[in-house]
C-alpha cells in the first residue's frame, strides 16, 4: 500500500522472528561448523545447479573492456573527493558505523531505505532532469554507473531468458518447471535497476571485523542479510573491484580472494557456498533469490569497491511521492482574503487526520532523515538540497495547519461529539511527533555522532527555540498536557 503513516519501528515482529531464528540456529549447531563448498569443490557443480540455481556469476572478460576502464576510474573519483560514508544506522535499537563505506547513486529523487536510514540517490544523468554536478570528475562518475547500469539491465535479460529457455525441463521437477515459466514472464516484464549502492571496504584499515559464525567462511564484512525494500523477486547485480593500493599485497591462495557467501534461509541442512571474486567480476541474484537465500561477504585481502544494482520499492521512496503527499495535504490550508492570514479550508475529521499523518511523514522520514547524514550530499550535487527546501516549505506550512487544528479546539469550532472524535484521533500523532523528535535528538548527540568529522556530523534539524516564524514549539509536552486534560473533561 503507498498511504499509511509513518512509525520509526524499534523492534518491530520481523526483527524478533529473525532474531530467534538465529538463536535457534546456532543452538542447533553448536560448537560445530555446518559444511560449505567453493567451485574448487568437486561437489560444488551439482550443489550449483540444485539449490543456488538462480546465483549466476559473470567473469570480468565477459564486460567490455572500456566499461570496466570507467566504472573503476569512477570508484577512485568518489574515494578521492570524499563522498563515500559510514552510515550511522540503528540495529536492534543500537546506533552503530556500518563498516563499509557508500553512497546511493540512482534516479532523480529516488531513495533506499535500510536500517532506519533512508539514503537518498545522488541522481546521474537523466535527460528529463537538469542536474547540477560539483565537479565535471563526478558528473563523469554517475554517468560510468548509469552505463553500468544499462548493461547489467541488458545482462540480466539475457540470463533470465536462458533461466526459462535453455535449462533440461526433463531433468528438473514440475514444481521448477514453474520456476521457469514465472522467469519467461518477468524476463519480459522486467523493469531496469533504478539505484545502485556503492560500497568501499578497505580490511586492513578495520580493527574488527566478525568471523562467519555457521560455516567458517573467514572474516564477514557485510553479515548475513537479505537486501531490503526492493521489489519482490528481482534481480540483484553486484559488479566487484577489488584492487592493489600502496598498503597491501596480493595474496596467492584463493581464501585471501574477496567471496560472495550464500545459504538456504534458516537451513542447516543444505551446505553453503562461497563464490571467489575476482576484479571485475559480477554475480547476479536471479529472481526470487534474495528472498529464499541470505548472503554475506567474506573480506579478502585487498581493498574492494562494489556497485549494487538493484529495483528498490518505489512507493513511498521517491520525491514525487513526498512531494504528492504533501501538496495533497497543504491543499486544506487557504488563504483569508484582506488579512494575510490562513484557514482550515475543510473540518472534516479525515482531512484533517491525514494531514497530521503526512506532517510526520515527511518530518521524520525526509527531514530528519536527511539532515542526519549532515553535509555529505553537497558533495556531488544540489540536487537533494533543493529538494529538501521544497519540502521544508510544506512542512512549514503543515506547522500552521496543526496550529489552526490545535487553536479550533480551544473554540466552539466543532461539537462536543466531534471534537472528541478529533482529540482521539490526532493525539497518538502528536505524541509520536513529540517523542519522534526527543528520539533523533538523542541519536544527533550520541557518541559516535560526535566521533564524525563536520561534513558527516548529524544535524537535529528542523530544530527551532523562540522562532516566531513558527506557530508551535519543537517541545510538544504543554500540548499534550493540555489535551489530555481534554480528554478526561469530555469522557
């Protein structure tokens, strides 16, 4: 569904589930290690082809020389001018680094959502779209990962369309005979790559990093996961770089070799398997992989870039979304003719419920989400930054209309009977948005927030004192003090 509000899940169900699956799954194992094979295995082929089916790997000779030339060159440019960050994530309600550094690079106006953070898509070229660069070295740089992206498109038609055509239906169940079929279709439904994540990792600059804990792969720099908030059974395509700078060697044996991992979901019966990459390389998650499989990524020797296109779920993600949802909303704000003053243009209860649900939207899921990320996305463009001034515009303004919502209240603007239907109903909104504000100021003044350097450090922003611009105070306490007295007056 596209409407719906926005709550800032703590420990949502999934997250317990996931967690006692886990539990439950080292317990079953214990001090063992459960069996996994590398395509050096003589077991490995069958293994392939009868539960990772749908992982395909392409070897760096199989992409055009010229393309590889570029994307590297955009790798370096975007670790050269900075724009590569840890994140600062919240995991089990913890705020943590990720230990890989990245940037989003995608569509206008597109974000990925992941771990509470929205990162939001510095754009590459799109010609309905005049988009400003900082420099003409990373406007080079979105293009190479927008021409990577239009050739992985192409690849992973072809490789879906061999999934349905050139497989021995006689050798397979009818059960993946469907499979097959399902391929055929998405093949030619399939809708091109809209982001791709950028990742850099550099092992030895790590003092940590954790050991695989079921198989023994060797040390993880991404954990097991499956990627988030994609469109259900698409494809995933990870092009890999790993290269030789000035702080390490290239080792000889294949484990010091960066590795993609894959497991069945929760199955300890089925061994795992863990690919080797070699520079250049690029494997591709076909289907509904990501679903029924997790993956990890086992740190090799050398530093590595990786570029990860993928089809992120679009409906609440994108500017032209939050920007809809918040004209929908300012649209019940009217002017009063002669006095420069503003209205509620409708009373009506869902009206005006919905705005205050948009209100938190867009505070907490655009705003603060963006601002927390500090200063990083002028380091490539203007784009989000104007954006964020568009939206901040309609927050504003959505400010007001809470005001005149909160000031009909205190008048004998609607009934008894209404006005406790509108008190029940817009007070657990404000509450969040009162104890949504005390949470993200709380994060902005963490530890590790203040560990950042100024271009990283996370802003509490819209933040606001004694502004009289503003109709209402950031601290929502006296607000709800009063409506809840009320509330006990009229029940």
């Amino acid at each position: 569904m596209c409407d719906g509000k926005y709550r800032m899940k703590r420990n949502s169900k999934g997250d317990r589930e996931k967690e006692a699956k886990k539990k439950k799954l080292l317990q079953q194992i214990g001090n063992a290690r459960l069996p996994f094979v590398t395509p050096q295995d003589e077991k490995c082929h069958d293994l392939w082809k009868t539960s990772y089916a749908n992982l395909d790997v392409c070897a760096a000779q199989e992409t055009p020389a010229e393309l590889h030339q570029h994307v590297q060159k955009a790798f370096l440019t975007l670790l050269r001018n900075g724009c590569l960050f840890q994140d600062l994530v919240q995991l089990k309600g913890k705020n943590i680094l990720t230990p890989v550094s990245r940037i989003l690079i995608g569509q206008p106006g597109y974000t990925y959502r992941y771990l509470n953070t929205r990162l939001f898509a510095v754009p590459w070229p799109d010609r309905n779209y005049n988009i400003t660069y900082s420099t003409q070295e990373l406007a080079d740089a979105c293009k190479a990962f927008y021409d990577l992206n239009t050739f992985l498109y192409e690849q992973t038609k072809l490789k879906l369309h061999r999934c349905a055509a050139t497989r021995e239906f006689s050798n397979i169940s009818p059960h993946q005979r469907l499979l097959e079929k399902d391929c055929q279709v998405k093949e030619d439904d399939l809708e091109s790559f809209n982001v791709t994540l950028i990742n850099y990792m550099n092992p030895q600059a790590m003092s940590y990093l954790r050991e695989e804990p079921y198989f023994g792969m060797g040390r993880m720099a991404v954990s097991w996961h499956h990627d988030e908030n994609l469109v259900a059974e698409s494809t995933v395509a990870v092009y890999s770089y790993s290269y030789q700078d000035n702080t390490t060697e290239i080792g000889e044996d294949e484990m010091s070799k960066w590795h993609v991992g894959l497991k069945i979901a929760w199955d300890i019966e089925t061994p795992g398997l863990a690919v080797p990459l070699n520079p250049g390389d690029t494997y591709f998650l076909l289907d509904n992989l990501n679903q029924t499989h997790q993956h990890c990524v086992i740190a090799g020797s050398q530093p590595r870039f990786s570029s990860t296109h993928r089809l992120v779920e679009s409906c609440k993600g994108t500017l032209n979304y939050i920007l809809s949802r918040c004209q929908s909303a300012v649209e019940n704000l009217c002017a009063i003719p002669n006095n420069g003053g503003t209205k509620l243009k409708s009373l009506e209860l869902d009206i005006l419920k919905q705005a205050e649900e948009v209100h938190n939207e867009v505070e907490f899921e655009w705003l603060r989400q963006f601002w927390f990320q500090g200063n990083r996305y002028t380091k490539c463009s203007d784009f989000w930054i104007k954006a964020m001034e568009d939206l901040e515009v309609q927050w504003r303004h959505m400010e007001t209309m809470t005001s005149h919502l909160l000031e009909g209240l205190g008048k004998d603007t609607w009934t008894q009977n209404d006005k406790c239907k509108i008190v029940k109903s817009i007070f657990p909104l404000l509450q969040e948005r009162h104890d949504l504000r005390q949470e993200w100021r709380e994060r902005c003044r963490c530890n590790l927030a203040e560990s950042l350097s100024v271009d990283e450090r996370p802003q509490f922003y819209p933040c606001w004192n004694d502004d009289l611009s503003l109709p209402l105070p950031l601290d929502l306490s006296s607000i709800l003090s009063k409506l809840e007295h009320m509330m006990e007056e009229m029940e």
